[in-house]
C-alpha cells in the first residue's frame, strides 16, 4: 500500500511459506556447485550489467519508491544510485580479492592464500532503503561465488521484486539468486535455523536482529558448518554543537540529518547535544528551521517529510511522542499535517534527560531529543552513553577539540562539521559495533570478506622427481580460475 494514501494499492506479491521456502533452500543448494566454480570475472561483469540495467531504469524504480514506502524524490533517486555504486564497487573488490596470493618468497615451498565462498546466503533486507540495502547484500554475496535468498521486508516487496528482475536481464544463472517474499515470522524464522542456510546477512531492528545472533549460533541436526552472520542494526545517535560551531552549518545539517526521510534511517539523528554557552542562540534558529520543513505526498516537488511506513510504525511513534510529552518538553510539532496517509509532524523535544526513554530507545520517526550539557566532557559522556554505536558526529571550529571528539566519539561513523546521514559507497564504508552491529562495513574494502572463506595451500616444490600429468594443462579450478 502507499503509506500516503493507504487506500491506494501499487502492487501484489505472494505470500510464501515452509514449502517455499524449503523449495527455494534446494534450488540455491542445487546451483552452488556450479556457481561456487565460476571464476569470480564473470560474476563481477554480472554485477556490472546489472547497474546498467539500474541506471537505464533509474527513474522508474525510483518512482516506484515513492509509492511504496513513501519517500521524497531526492531520498529515491539517492537509493537507486546507490544500489548502482554497490554492484560496481563489490565488481572491483572482487577482481581485487580473487586472485589467489603467494603469502612468502621461499625457496622449496610456494603457498598460496585464496578465498572460498561460504555456501547458501540467506539476505534480509529492510524497507527504509529498499533498493540499496537488499542490492548492496544480495550482490556481495553473488559476487562471492554463493547463492543467495532474498528476502525483502513485506512493506517494499514490489522493489525486491523489480531488484530480482534486473538480476535476471544481467543474466544471473537459474538457482543463484532466488527471491522469496512472505513473512519474517514464518519463512525468516525457519530459514534462519535451516540447515542448509551457511550464512545469514541481516539489516534491520535491534531486536530482531539479536534474535537471529541466537538463533544462529546453535548447530542444527545436519548442518556442514557453523553460521556466519552479518548483522547491521539500529541506532540512538548523537550531534554535538560545540560553543564555536557555524550554527547555520549545524542546524542546517541537524535538521537534514534528523528529519530526512522522516528519520526513518537507522543513521537518522536523534539526539542533538547543545553546550549550555551557546543553547539559547541553537534553539533560536533550530526551532524556525523545523517550521520550515515541508511536510506532505512525496510525489509532489520539494517535500522533505513524506510519511512514515505504515500504520503499525505511526502508532508507536505517536506513543513514543505521548511519552516525550511525559517525560520532557515539547518545543516544537508540526501544526499542518496531510489528514490522510501516515503523516507524523516533525517533532522537537527540550529538558531531555540521558535517562529518559525518548534519550535511550531508537523511535525511527521524525522526533529530535535536545539535551543541554555544561562543557565537551559531559557532551562527550552522554553521546557515549547509550547501547548504540552507529553514527555520531560534532559541529566545531577548534582542532584541539575536532581531534579530541574523533579519538573519542564511540561509533561506526563519526561525522565532523557535516550531516551524519547520507554515507556514499567506498569514500564512507557504513557500519556500527555496540548494539549497532557486528562492526562490519557495508562498500568498504573488508565487505566481501565476511561473505568468503579464506584458504592456503602449500606445496613442497623440492621433490626429487615427478610423474608425468596426463592432463599437463590442469589448473585447480578453484586455485586458478580460466580466465587467469
């Protein structure tokens, strides 16, 4: 459905269950054999075809990104884009990681380190980047040489099925990426404890995400090897406004930062710390920079604020402002607001104390925590002070202060003078430790390893004779792929 307009319905998908889903799990087994052997050149111009077929068909994808899960125009545009820089950047790293690598110079022995894909890659994707995420995931883990499921969540089930039918016009091979919708509850719970499932690459909640780090550490009756899981989740994360900051510099980024998307990114900002000397002059401009934020149907030019998913995501985070109203001070709530659709006014909270529930719990919604604090080390203490570790950042002129906070910040990414939002694959490999994740990086350089097994072999080059090859031209396939 269009979270702005409910009533309006932008596609179908099937709903699979346990048969399908056993199904899909012997159609990825079935193809990895022959997939896992073919050499990793291929599979990169896989990748590579498939972000032409992206970029040719951006516009439309991005369209219907604003159908199904409510996003501005510039958000949508943003997401296609960077589904294309995934499949090309894991195209390159690929080429980079695959061929196998003498470890020493020593005279009688030659080793050689190389990778091997892991098996059958079961992807969970969320909804928020409903393009990039589940593209991002699914392509590492093709690139690698396993099969995968992709699992889009069941509000973008209409994007994860165009995704799929890119793949299959680049040419992806029968069995190696399969899609599957239907529900986390039934498939995702029964695929995360499969046997046959070697890996797990997960985006989304804290809690589910913790569950499947559980779920996936218990060995199963006829499981090969143990599970790999790659788990990226929320986070609470933290601005600082140092007494010397730009202030048009910071509430401009602050309000991008926190309200793009309706802060429905896990890097979206949540907590703006404020340093007493200057809180007075921030509230005076944050406040009417809010006011001025257009809230309204994406489809139509120059909205910022869109809706929020659906029905379930706008009744917790109106209970999470009734808690706000509780707890602290509300500065500031949209006054206009579409009558239809799921519409929740960007909202800004003051007297907010680290303890608090709207300090401490992810909301995921336009809702901005203010907390004032007496000098840099309390602002540092309370960004620290939450289960979180995803994104974080400072606005500031001082150096000593800038190196201070970059030494000490605790997050994946720390953004200095700038929004914390908006990473671009390869100049800002994206990915948090705590309770954020795993502390991988999605479009860095170590991505694809976490998708891989790696492999020596050694061989003493000091015999005293050879039997002579039947075959004299034979490579270990795996060793020395043929196109080398």
């Amino acid at each position: 459905m269009n979270p702005s307009a409910p009533d309006e319905i932008v596609g179908y998908g099937s709903e699979a269950g346990i048969p399908e889903a056993e199904h899909v799990v012997k159609a990825a087994r079935a193809a990895f054999g022959k997939w896992s052997l073919t050499p990793f050149e291929e599979r990169a111009c896989l990748l590579e075809r498939a972000a032409d077929i992206l970029e040719r068909r951006r516009f439309e994808l991005s369209a219907v990104e604003v159908f199904e899960v409510g996003k501005p125009w510039n958000e949508a545009d943003a997401d296609i884009r960077e589904a294309i820089d995934f499949c090309r950047f894991y195209a390159q790293q690929m080429r980079r990681l695959g061929p196998p690598k003498l470890t020493q110079q020593v005279p009688g022995e030659e080793s050689y380190h190389h990778y091997w894909p892991r098996g059958v890659a079961f992807v969970i994707a969320p909804w928020n980047f409903p393009m990039a995420i589940l593209c991002g995931m699914a392509s590492a883990a093709v690139v690698t040489g396993n099969t995968v499921i992709m699992k889009p969540s069941e509000q973008s089930i209409i994007c994860g099925a165009m995704l799929m039918q890119v793949f299959e016009e680049a040419g992806v091979p029968p069995g190696v990426l399969n899609f599957l919708s239907g529900r986390g509850s039934v498939i995702g719970v029964h695929l995360v404890d499969h046997k046959d499932v070697d890996l797990i690459a997960f985006t989304g909640s804290r809690e589910v995400g913790l569950r499947i780090w559980q779920s996936a550490g218990v060995t199963r009756p006829g499981q090969r090897q143990l599970k790999h899981v790659i788990c990226e989740m929320g986070g609470k994360n933290a601005m600082i406004v140092d007494a010397d900051a730009d202030l048009g510099e910071a509430i401009g980024y602050s309000i991008y930062s926190a309200f793009g998307y309706q802060g429905q990114k896990c890097s979206a900002l949540s907590r703006l710390i404020l340093l007493e000397e200057n809180y007075d002059r921030v509230m005076e401009r944050l406040i009417p920079a809010a006011a001025s934020l257009r809230v309204g149907n994406p489809e139509e030019p120059g909205i910022m604020v869109g809706p929020v998913i659906d029905e379930a995501a706008y009744r917790r985070i109106l209970d999470y402002i009734e808690i706000g109203k509780k707890e602290a001070t509300l500065a500031y709530q949209a006054k206009e607001v579409p009558p239809h659709g799921y519409f929740i006014p960007p909202t800004i909270f003051t007297d907010v104390k680290p303890n608090m529930r709207i300090a401490r719990e992810e909301i995921f919604g336009p809702v901005l925590s203010v907390l004032k604090v007496r000098d840099l080390d309390e602002a540092l203490e309370v960004a620290n002070g939450t289960y979180y570790a995803l994104t974080r950042g400072l606005f500031s002129h001082s150096p000593d202060n800038i190196e201070r906070v970059k030494a000490q910040l605790e997050a994946g990414n720390v953004y200095i003078n700038r929004s914390c939002t908006g990473a671009i694959v390869g100049r800002h490999p994206f990915g948090g430790f705590k309770m954020s994740g795993g502390g991988t990086k999605a479009g860095g350089e170590d991505y694809l390893l976490q998708f891989l097994i790696p492999r020596v072999v050694t061989e003493n080059t000091s015999r005293l004779g050879l039997v002579p090859e039947e075959t004299p031209e034979y490579r270990d396939e795996f060793l020395w792929p043929k196109h080398q």
